[in-house]
C-alpha cells in the first residue's frame, strides 16, 4: 500500500491561513487543535481545515505546500471557498 500525502489551508481563528503538508490529515488538524502544531498556529487557535490536495509523493507535496504558503490571502480564501473539504472525498 502506498503512502497518501497531502498539502492543505487551515484557517486559524484570527482570519489567518496556515499551509502545511502531512500523510494524515486527522491526526495532523487535531495535534495543530491540541496546541502542539507550529507556533504559527499554537496562538490562533482553533484552526479549521478549509482545503486539501491529494499527492502519491512527498515531493509533490512539499512542493505544493510551498506555492499554497505564498499566495496572498485573498487567493489562500478563493480556493478555501471552491474546494472545500466537505466537498471532497473523506480522508
């Protein structure tokens, strides 16, 4: 079985976005809930998952979660708005 890697926005509750990239994105929202994400997050909590990408490479991945990091807020916000999590596929 191969590994599942994902690149996805948070929403933190000042408003603010938060990218990252995980194999598991339950565990990884719920460690960042827990206080025990990043200091970025720990102050801005809680955080809500808004938006993920599936990749079969932490590669491609990483990668993603870069560019997703160096969008304005207004585009991290378009995309949170067009491919919400609820609209995806369970993870």
């Amino acid at each position: 079985m191969h590994k599942r890697y994902f690149a996805y926005l948070l929403l933190c509750a000042d408003g603010s976005y938060y990218a990252g990239y995980t194999t598991d994105l339950t565990r990884r929202v719920a460690v960042h809930n827990a206080g025990k994400g990043t200091k970025y997050t720990k102050s801005r909590l809680p955080v809500t998952l808004v938006y993920f990408e599936e990749f079969d490479g932490e590669h491609d991945a990483k990668s993603r979660e870069w560019h997703l990091k160096r969008l304005t807020h207004r585009e991290k916000e378009a995309l949170a708005e067009k491919r919400s999590p609820a609209k995806e596929s369970s993870c």
